[in-house]
C-alpha cells in the first residue's frame, strides 16, 4: 500500500481577511441604509398624499349632501374679523361617515362637545389612520388616549397681499380700514363658521346660541363662492411632525377655554384649555395661518420695514424646537412657530396640500407671503399661477 502525502488545507480566515470582509460590509450597510430610508419615506409620503385626497373626497362628498362645505370648527367672525369663535366639533368629526368611519361617527354625541361625556371620549379616542402622517416623527401620544391629526384645515389667513401679516389698529399697507379696532385683511378661507350644532362657543368657553349671533346664519362656504376657482383655492395642509399635546415637547398650547374639559373627565392636564392635536377638537383640526413673527410689524420679532424674507412654510424647522435668541426668535411653543398653527410638513422640500376641488400638491417651502394670501382667501380676484408655489 502506498502512502500519500497529505498536508490539510487552511481552515478559518486570517485577521487580515476578517477585517477586509467586516469593511465590505459597513460599506454595504453603509449604501444600503440610507436607500431603505428613502424608500420608506416616499411610501410614507404616498401614504400621506393619499390620506389628504381621501379628506378632500370626504369634504366634496359632505358638499354634494349638504350643498355647503363643513365648517371649519374654528373660524372668524364674519361682522368682526378680529373675534374667534369655535364649533362644538371639529369638521373631521362630520367627515367620519364619508371615510369608512361611520361606527366611530355614530358613537359620538354631537349634541355636546368631544370630551363632554365618557362615550364621546371613547369614541374620540379611535385613531382614524386617514387623519396620521405615517412620516411624523415627532408625535408622542396623547396622554388621555386621545386619537391624533396631522393635518389641519386652514380657516383663516393674517397675511396681507404685501406679504407680511395683518396688524390690528395700524394704518397703510398692513391694516386695509385704518380702523384702530379692527383688523383690514384679515380673511376667511373657502370654509367657513356656521353654527353646525345650533350655535358656536367663544375663546372664554361661553356658549352662544345662533339666536344670540345670528351673523352665522347663512355663513357657510359654498363651491360657488371661490370665484378666483376652486383649483386655485387651498384648503388644508400638513401641521404635523411634532404636533403633540399641550403637555408634550414642544409643548404648543392654546389659550382658549375647553367647554368640555368642564365635565371632569378630561385628564389630559386639568389646564382647563384646548388641545391642538386631537382630531376631535375643533382648534385641532382648523387654524389660521399667520406667518411667524418675523413677518408681523406690530411684534418685537419683526424682521424689517415693508419686508419678510420668511419661510412661511416650514417656518423655523430647525433646529428641533425652533429658534432661540436675537431678532426672529420663533420657538415652537409660541403661537404660529413651526407646526404650531402654521403649514409645516416632515417631508423634504414643502407640505401636502389639499385644493378646494380636491386635488393634492406639495406647497414649496419657498412660497411667498403674497402668494400664500391669495390661495387661501377664494375670493379676492387675484387667482395666481401655482406652478412656482408647486
């Protein structure tokens, strides 16, 4: 019998090698990683570009039935523009039915407000996946439980056609009356106050019946009514990343009184006020849009004579939290900073929003005050070209 030489072969690898595979494959991680993100977030913002055209459906299907748009749950006072009033519910509550939500909207008694009974706050503690921006990376959740919104619908402006903001008791390009008393181009959007449940609540918490203000009579927005077109009218934006409660970083709050948090059953904080990033509460689903205090004359943060540079649109989105210090300071638990009432959106570049005849874009970040002033008031006889704002 013959005998072989037979030498073994290397097992393992060397240090040498094991380091030049573990680079391989950081440099992978490292390509991979940040192609899984985007992928994720253009899903996320198709998600969210879809939940915005199923509300817009929602609110032209409200329309047809009714012949009128919802109203905005908060809005104007349309014999004195500088008063705010608010609804027992918030328009995302009356579009429950046409979102494949009816069990929810049936659950809810509109007689009184979302949080003014134990059954209206189970029912108001569904969270409706139309109503959430999959891309927020900032929401926390509700204390109480309550279900959130990333979206809001857009019930007023403060910005004049100058492009900076209006200012109550000023004279010239800021002020169209001159009246000390009154606001001059403060405006209303396409929808509209009108008193869904009988009558309207003001910023104290004190119910007013239509009798007692009978100028909502008849107030509501129609389709009609968009005279510079309803394809050239905005209606909702995004409001979203850090929309949390009150309680919550970055802590955005309102000063008007809840008339339901009365009941005691509220625990969200016993302030007593409203909060802004329920779907359920009308402040939370509506605001007016203002424009940082950079861009008001009559704040100490004003930027400059006759002028704002701005952003309007994702004002102060960084850093997290907003700015601090020095002229424009703008953090975001003052009011219209960031995603505090004002259009402020996760996704690169502008917010998702939605037109009065249901089409969905994405509003730049480098729109203009001016421009921002006439998509918003429906009627002022200035339709703009949007391809520059989209």
């Amino acid at each position: 019998m013959l005998m072989r030489n037979f030498k073994p072969g290397r097992l393992g690898f060397t240090l040498i090698e094991l380091l030049v595979v573990m680079a391989i494959i950081a440099v992978l991680i490292g390509i991979l990683v940040p192609a899984v993100q985007k992928v994720r977030e253009a899903a996320n913002r198709t998600t969210c570009i879809n939940n915005v055209k199923q509300i817009g459906l929602a609110i032209l299907n409200f329309e047809s039935g009714f012949q009128k748009l919802p109203s905005p749950g908060e809005g104007l006072d349309p014999a004195n523009k500088g008063n705010k009033w608010y609804e027992k519910h918030s328009p995302f509550t009356y579009l429950l039915p046409y979102i494949e939500q009816t069990n929810t909207y049936r659950a809810m008694d509109l007689t009184i407000p979302y949080n003014g009974s134990a059954q209206n706050i189970v029912a108001s503690q569904t969270q409706i996946p139309t109503y959430i921006c999959p891309s927020a990376e900032g929401l926390q959740a509700d204390p109480a439980g309550f279900g959130q919104n990333s979206y809001m619908v857009i019930s007023y402006t403060d910005i004049t056609p100058s492009g900076l903001r209006d200012v109550k008791g000023s004279t010239g390009p800021f002020n169209l009356t001159g009246n000390p008393a009154k606001y001059g181009y403060r405006a209303e959007s396409a929808l509209k106050l009108w008193g869904t449940g009988g009558g309207l609540y003001a910023p104290n918490g004190a119910w007013s019946t239509l009798a007692a203000v009978p100028q909502f009579k008849g107030n509501h927005g129609t389709l009609g009514a968009a005279t510079d077109g309803t394809s050239n009218s905005i209606i909702l934006c995004e409001d979203s990343s850090y929309r949390n409660h009150r309680t919550l970083f970055p802590f955005q709050a309102s000063t008007a009184v809840d008339p339901g948090s009365s009941a005691g059953l509220d625990n969200g904080d016993g302030s007593g006020f409203r909060a802004l990033n329920r779907w359920a509460e009308p402040e939370g689903a509506s605001n007016g849009v203002s424009g940082p205090p950079g861009a008001d004359p009559g704040s100490m943060q004003y930027t400059g004579a006759g002028s704002y540079g701005g952003p309007w649109v994702n004002n102060t989105a960084s850093p997290v939290g907003g700015a601090l210090g020095g002229t424009g300071n703008c953090t975001w638990d003052m009011n219209n900073c960031g995603p505090n009432d004002e259009p402020f959106g996760p996704h690169a570049g502008g917010v998702v929003t939605l037109f009065l005849d249901g089409h969905v874009g994405l509003m730049r970040d480098s729109v203009g005050g001016t421009t921002l002033y006439r998509l918003i008031v429906p009627n002022d006889g200035n339709p703009v070209d949007t391809s520059g704002a989209f």
